[in-house]
C-alpha cells in the first residue's frame, strides 16, 4: 500500500518558497561563434539585478 503524503507546516512552506524561484537562462557567445548557455535559480526579487549583471 501506498503511504500517505501529510500535508503539515513544512510542506506547505516548501512549496510557497519553491513557487518564488525563477530560472534564468543567459546565453553567452564564445570565440568560435557557438553559444554557451548557463542557468541559474534565483528568488523573485532578485530577478531585476540578475539581468542587469547578465547584459553587462
């Protein structure tokens, strides 16, 4: 039989703090003209300071 999930404080609190997560792609051109791309998770506040650091 399968167990039941519980649905407490904690589980509750992970999934708020997991749907305030964003992933940012930044694409970055190398020397031989391919690209590179790196992705990262950030908070949502974070997002605007992210992208500016990005285009720099």
């Amino acid at each position: 039989m399968a167990k039941k999930q519980s649905f407490g404080d904690k589980v509750l609190r992970q999934k708020a703090e997991a749907k305030k997560m964003v992933k940012i792609i930044a694409a970055t051109k190398k020397q031989n003209g391919h690209y590179s791309f790196e992705s990262k998770m950030v908070q949502q506040s974070e997002v605007a300071d992210e992208l500016k650091a990005a285009k720099s």
